[in-house]
C-alpha cells in the first residue's frame, strides 16, 4: 500500500485551501484506489474550526502596538524569524514527523505556497523538505502557486528547499508561476511542469451538481486588507470605502433589475465579518428588499452547496472561481492578485476577469448578463479535467511508487 501525506494550509478558514486537499485526495484515489492518504497542515491545525472569531482576545494596546510597527518590514521579518527559531520551529516539526512518519511520499500541493509572506511559507517548506529528506521520503511540489516577491532570507530558503535532492517533481498551477519560477532559478537545472488546480474537479471529489433551475447571483466577498495586502499596484485601489460601495452599487442595481442576490464568502472570519459590514449598511435601505448574507462555511463541502445553488457568481476568491467553473457555473472574476487573471486565462473566459482598475458596477453587471447567456464551454471543462487527472497519473508512475492500478 502506498501512503500519500499532502500537506498545505489545508484547514485554513479560507476554505479553497480544504477544496483543493480534498480534490487532490479525489485525484489520488481515483488513480489508484489502494492508495492511503492523509492530511498534514502547515499550522498543525487538527480540523476545521467552528468558531466566529480570527483569533483569541489580545490585550488591546499590544494589539495595536503590533499593528503599528507591522508596517515596517524588517519588524515583521525580525518577529518570525525569532518565532520561528525559538518557538515554533521545534514544535511544527515534531507534529510533522508524526504524520509524515509512515509515508512513502509528502506531496506539497496546490495553493499558493510558493511565496514569501513574511517568511512564514518559506521556513516551513524548508523545514518540511529537510525533514522529509531525513526521514528518507520522497517530495512533490504538486500545482502549486508562485509568488514574485521574494526577499533574500525567503529566497535562500526557497532555493535550499526545490534544490534538495529529495523533491522528485514540481509542477505550478499556471503559465505565470511557471515563468515566475524560470525568473527566480536563471540557468538552474530546475525542472518545472505546468498542470491545473487541482480544484477544477471539485464537482466531482464531493459528488455535487449545480442546480439548473437556480436564478441567484452570488456575491463573493473578500476583505480589502487582504486584497489591499497582496496586490502589487497601488493601496488606494482597495480600501474599504472603494470596495464596499462597489459591493452595495452592485447589489443595488440587481436589486433594481428584479434579481435574486445572495451575499457568501469562502469562510474566513475576517472575509464575513466584511459581508456583514455591508449588509448592516445595506439593511437600513427602504428602496429595496433586506440583503441576504449566507451563513459562514466552515468546512470545504458546505462552501461547495453554496456556490452550486448559484446561476452565475462574482468574486474575489480565485477559488470561489474555480469551484463554480467545476460546477459548471460562470463567473465574473475580479483580479487582485495575477493567479485570477492567470485562471481566466487557462479556462479562455479573460473576458469575464476584469482588472481591479475598472471596478465599476454597471461594468461588472454586464459582464453577468454576458455570462449567463454564454455559460461555461463544457467540452474545454471535460478537457482540463481529463488534463488534471492523466497529470496526477504521470507524477504517480514518475515516482515508482504506485500499483498498476495507473493503467
């Protein structure tokens, strides 16, 4: 029996991450049956969490000591570097150990894991590899998203990390990440797949269909911190004044067009705090009917049912997009970071991604009477679908792990 360990942000509360564990897991299966999978998180979260708050209370001035000082970069590099060696780096590890033990392959898959945020993926990565390295397993770097601001310190780590001997396969999930990479190893005998999110096949993993009779329009939020945060252009772009009027200008106007709109988000508690925000702001309005706010998703498939009882959806959410064009269901993207205009690439609909400059209502409302009528070309669907599946097969047979299940 082969044992598969994939290991990511998988029960982030941003549940696309979970989406794309569990597709991977799907993929895995599918392609042989005997193999055994399990999951092991970059935190060492144990499961999803049920609760509403992002975090434990803090004292307050500490919190907004922090705050204030989290400007400045050296801080933030210099606070998880000290973490890191002095706290967490020993205990993550030996949570890993635990679950990595007994496998034949860790498979560091899908999400955007390849990126420097404050150093926090890099050290984890490399600790991941040079403890798989030790243990004697093999490492995959499977679909995976390429950030392209590194610093030196994230870099060394990186480069320690797709160097070391032990990683037998890096694939990245778009053309972007995969120049990205090229970019960051010039002249490096780095070899680099392309494949698709693994989440592409998302309907599939938990046997969910769209419902056709559905006329709902789904708003997917997001906060503007965390656009604001990890967009290269200018802040001013997403502040939340800009990005919740957009919202309200939005639902108003269907509102005024006689369409059902619902409010979700993809499960972070910061994301629904923002949703809830709007619609408090839109709940005093006498011109039209109470907004609806879909309760919070707390595990992967209730974010999945939600999305499928949509006609067309807007969002943020790269994976909000992706899970509705599993299903079947349009979108209209709305680009903050290059890996949701990279997906509108590999599924040709750029047209229905719109750049974060031009974020305008009537823009983004035409773009969803378009969508509706044009729907999702389901033979270029079947076909990234099949693409992600035979990838999954060949990185298997690469690794001479698998039975001949593979065919």
């Amino acid at each position: 029996m082969t044992r598969i360990a994939i290991c990511g942000e998988t029960y982030s509360q941003n549940l696309g991450d979970g989406v794309i564990a569990d597709s991977l897991k799907w993929l895995l299966k599918q392609a042989d049956a005997s193999i055994e999978v399990s999951f092991t998180d970059f935190s060492c979260r144990p499961a999803y969490s049920l609760k509403d708050l992002a975090d434990p209370p803090k004292a307050k001035w500490i919190r907004q000591i922090h705050r204030s000082l989290a400007q400045i970069s050296l801080y933030r590099k210099g606070v998880v570097r000290i973490l890191w060696y002095f706290s967490k780096r020993k205990r993550l590890s030996r949570s890993w150990q635990e679950r990595i033990g007994d496998c034949d392959l860790m498979l560091i898959g899908g999400g955007k894991l390849l990126m420097d945020n404050n150093l926090a993926f890099p050290f984890k990565i490399r600790e991941l590899v040079r403890l798989s390295k030790s243990l004697n397993k093999k490492v995959v770097f499977y679909a995976c998203g390429v950030g392209a601001r590194w610093s030196r310190h994230g870099y060394r780590l990186l480069t320690g990390a797709l160097l070391d001997e032990s990683v037998r396969w890096i694939s990245v999930r778009d053309q972007g990440s995969r120049d990205t990479l090229r970019a960051l190893f010039p002249g490096k005998n780095l070899k680099c797949c392309l494949s698709v999110d693994p989440a592409v096949c998302a309907a599939e993993t938990y046997g969910i269909h769209a419902n056709p009779n559905s006329c709902k329009i789904g708003l997917n939020l997001s906060a503007p911190k965390v656009l604001s945060r990890y967009f290269a252009g200018p802040k001013r772009v997403f502040t939340v004044k800009r990005v919740k009027q957009f919202w309200i200008d939005l639902a108003e106007l269907l509102e005024s067009e006689h369409r059902e709109v619902v409010f979700f988000t993809n499960g972070s508690t910061v994301d629904y705090a923002f949703a809830q925000s709007i619609v408090a702001e839109m709940s005093g309005s006498k011109a039209m009917r109470p907004p609806v706010l879909l309760e919070r998703a707390r595990e992967p498939r209730a974010l999945v049912e939600q999305l499928a009882q949509c006609q067309v959806i807007v969002a943020h959410r790269l994976h909000a997009n992706i899970i509705a064009y599993s299903l079947g269901i349009p979108s209209v993207g709305l680009i903050w970071d290059k890996k949701v205009e990279e997906f509108g690439k590999i599924t040709g609909r750029s047209h229905f991604y719109l750049d974060p400059f031009n974020m305008d209502s009537c823009v983004v409302n035409e773009r969803i009477h378009e969508a509706i009528i044009t729907g999702v070309d389901s033979t270029h669907l079947a076909e990234l679908k099949a693409f992600v599946s035979g990838d999954v097969k060949t990185m298997l047979r690469s690794m001479e792990i698998a039975s001949g299940a593979l065919g």
